[in-house]
C-alpha cells in the first residue's frame, strides 16, 4: 500500500469515526434509535449535529 493509499484509508476511517460520535450523540440527544440516522447523507447527520450543538449551548447560556 502506497502513502496515498494509507492517508486516503486514514480520511476514510476519520470519517468513519466522526460519524459514529454524530449518530451516537443525536441519538441521545433525540431520544431516537441510532438505526434511525444510518440511511442519513453525511451531510444530513452534520446538519443535525450542529444544530443539536447550538440549541444546546444556547440552553446552556440562558
């Protein structure tokens, strides 16, 4: 495997990963099962993330 193959397998694994936190932490936050964002676009579960960030530090500064 060349280094490109490596870094590229590395982003992919990130990605992975980074998702998993998003499904894991909406699924809390939302009371929903995590089966429920797996047929989501990346895109879609990042939306969600952040709002789910914002309107929880919004909370948190009232």
């Amino acid at each position: 495997m060349d280094e490109n193959e490596q870094i590229s397998k590395a982003d992919e694994e990130r990605r992975e990963s980074e998702r998993r936190f998003m499904t894991d932490a909406l699924s809390k936050a939302e009371n929903k099962q995590i089966t429920f964002y797996e047929d989501m676009g990346d895109e879609e579960v990042e939306t969600r993330y952040e709002a789910v960030v914002i309107n929880e530090a919004t909370e948190y500064a009232k």
